[in-house]
C-alpha cells in the first residue's frame, strides 16, 4: 500500500494540508484518521472544512454524538468521532450505511474501533505527535 509521508510544523500547517486534499476529495469517499489524542485530527478536519467552503466555527469532535453534519459549501461533510464507540452496533442505531451512501465526504477519527464496516476502499491518514507543535503524517489508499 502506497504511502505518502508528511511532516506538519503547526496546527495551521495541518490544516492547510486538509484543506488542499479536501478539493480532490470526491462525494461518497470516506477519510479514516488515527492517532493518540491532541494529534491534529480535529485539526485536520476543520482543514477539510474550510477546503469544502464549510463555516470552520462549526468543526468540533462530535466525541459524545458520534457525528457532526455540517451544511453549506459543494459537498456535505459528515465528521464521526467513535473516541467513545462501546460497540459498532451502536453507529447502525445511528444509520452508519446511510452516511456511507450519501452524496457527501465522510470523514471518520477512530476509524480504526470500526474497522470491520469500513468500506473496500477508503484514505487511511495516521497522525503521530513528533514534538509539541511538529506532525508526522502518513497517508494511504486502502483498497481491501
């Protein structure tokens, strides 16, 4: 699996880089973020945001809800947080399929508590903390 590594400097950096990859994104793909808390997921998402023309005030980790939609801009986005998932029946409850068919980007932090209902091919971003303000990022296409 190909492998694109990036180092991020600053919170800005990475959000830079989320908002230029969010312009090739396409309805109906699904972005899985990993790593340890304060990594720059949340970070990388409001990026995304404001590449897809999305009001960034509203970007927040949907940690307790399981999952945001954010209105406005040329694609939707639906941002899932399963920091907190128990159990991957609870996102059906919440209509898991559904997101997966929507005409919109899915971006998903956790991915990996759910990584049975993931779909055949998703963009996989690993995030580890290299100092306080420096990222390491890699980024694959995941085709199972």
């Amino acid at each position: 699996m190909p492998v694109l590594n990036i180092v991020s400097h600053s919170e800005e950096e990475t959000e830079a880089l989320a908002e230029k990859l969010a312009r090739s994104f396409l309805p109906g793909d699904v972005v899985v973020l990993s790593g340890d808390l304060g990594s720059g997921k949340t970070s990388f998402v409001r990026g995304m945001a404001r590449g897809m023309g999305i009001d960034t005030n509203l970007v927040n980790s949907p940690t307790y809800t399981f999952v945001n939609e954010y209105p406005g801009g040329d694609k939707k986005l639906y941002h899932f947080d399963l920091y907190r998932l128990q159990q991957t029946t609870e996102l059906y409850e919440i209509g898991w399929e559904e997101y997966l068919s929507r005409e919109g980007i899915v971006v998903v932090e956790w991915g990996e508590k759910a990584a049975e209902l993931l779909p055949q091919r998703y963009y996989a971003l690993e995030f580890k903390i290299v100092s306080e303000t420096e990222r390491e990022i890699d980024l694959a296409l995941v085709q199972v």
